[in-house]
C-alpha cells in the first residue's frame, strides 16, 4: 500500500444525509471523487435526485433517497435500502441539520424541539441504523457527524443551534467508545465561516461580514469544498488511529 492509497476510496459506500444542501452535495461529489459509491439521502428528494445524476456522471454509482432523520423508522429505512442496494455502508456523512435565529428569550418551544431533532436526534438516530445495520456486522465502518464552531462559542440568537452542535460534540465521543471494538471510527467536523445559505445573513451585513473577516486569520469566508480534504481524511485509511475527535474547519477562527 502506498501512502497515496491510503485516501483512496474506490468502492467504498458513502451515505450522506443532508445530500442535497450546500455542505452535502459538495462532499458527496467530492467523495465520489475519490472514488466512493454515495447514496444521497435528503428530505429535499429532487435535490438528492440531481446530485445523484451527477455523481452518475463522475462514473461511481449514486441512489437518492428521501429521509426525515428525525424520525426513527425513516432513520432504519434509510440505512435498510443503502445496504441492500449496495451490499455495505463503509463511510456515513451525517451531515442534516437546520438553523433558526431567535434571541433566547424569544425562541419559541416548537423551534427548539425542531432544531434539535434534526440536528442532535437526528444525528443519533442515523448513527444507530447504520451502526446497527451495517457496520457492527461487518466490523468496521467510519462516521463523520457534522457539528459546527459554535458548539464551543455561544453566539446571539443561536441556542438551540448552539445546543444542538455542542451535543454531536459529546455525542461522538460517547459513539467512539461504544463502537470502538468493532472497529468502527466516529469523530465530527465543526466547521464555521462558510460561504452557504445559513450564513446569508451574515454576508449580506456589510459590517457583520466585516467583523467576521477581522476575526478569521486566513481573511476570507470558506468555501464548502474546503471541507472535501477534511471529510476524505476522516473517512478513509489515513485516519484509522483517530476516533472521538472534532476537527475545526473554520479558518483559524478559533485561535483569536
């Protein structure tokens, strides 16, 4: 084995849930790229539809599938259909999740009940189906769960959000030991500063875009392709030694 091979995935089956988004589709081609067959799962069925023709295209199988990761038979059908269409689940990209903004004081319950059952349970429950399913039997497997900075900041009008993420933090670890004996390697991506939809409202203040740029020492937003490297790392062999972490991707944010 060569140093080189040990990013690569050829024939390997990646789930990504959230497939359809800005962060999904991305990665999702991206580990296509390196060689992957990806079942695309979104609630967004048309969305996950066309990023899985794409994937087509790149020349590696792709299956879209519609799924409401916060509820749990949805969760189980998912990772049924992904291992009966493709015979394993190799690498999942547990990527789903929603933001809404409200101050503390004015967050009504429903939302965040909402929150976090897409973001937290969500993540769980998709976990567990794949767990079960897939990678337990087969004794080996990796999961990329996507958490975000701001599960170690606390940010305005961002708690359930904030909540939510600090929770898959505490959540992979939790997952790490539990399936670490069968061979199964859970760590989480916390990225921040990325240039998609859910922080439209921040590029489009002129002063909030200033000052998040004054804060980032790389000076620019990111791009969801920055996350491709990292999400290839945790999901291939070259990181068959790291398991219960969070790697920030977020440009030097953290540091100041």
């Amino acid at each position: 084995m060569t140093i080189r091979n040990l990013f690569d995935l050829t024939d390997k089956v990646a789930l990504v849930t959230g497939g359809a988004g800005a962060i999904g589709s991305v990665v999702a081609k991206g580990l296509a790229g390196f060689g992957a067959h990806v079942v695309v799962a979104d609630f967004d069925l048309e969305g996950a539809e066309e990023v899985a023709h794409q994937i087509e295209q790149l020349g590696r199988k792709s299956l879209a599938l519609k799924v409401d990761v916060s509820q749990q038979e949805e969760a189980k059908r998912l990772a049924r259909t992904t291992k009966d269409s493709f015979g394993a689940i190799n690498i999942l990209f547990n990527n789903a999740g929603i933001m809404r903004r409200y101050s503390a004081e004015e967050l009504p319950l429903a939302e965040w009940n909402r929150v976090i059952q897409v973001n937290l349970t969500g993540i769980f429950l998709v976990a567990q189906a794949v767990a079960i399913t897939a990678m337990i039997p087969q004794k080996s497997g990796k999961i990329i769960n996507t958490s975000s900075m701001q599960a170690f900041v606390g940010r305005k009008r961002s708690a359930a959000y904030t909540a939510s993420k600090s929770g898959v933090v505490g959540l992979t670890k939790v997952l790490a030991n539990d399936w670490g004996p069968y061979n199964i390697r859970v760590n989480s991506l916390a990225p921040s500063n990325l240039d998609t939809p859910m922080t439209a409202s921040v590029l489009n203040d002129p002063e909030r875009k200033k000052l998040a740029l004054s804060r980032t020492p790389l000076g620019r937003f990111g791009l969801p392709e920055d996350l491709i490297g990292a999400v290839v790392f945790l999901a291939s062999r070259a990181s068959n030694y790291v398991t219960g972490q969070t790697l920030l991707v977020e440009g030097g944010r953290s540091v100041e």
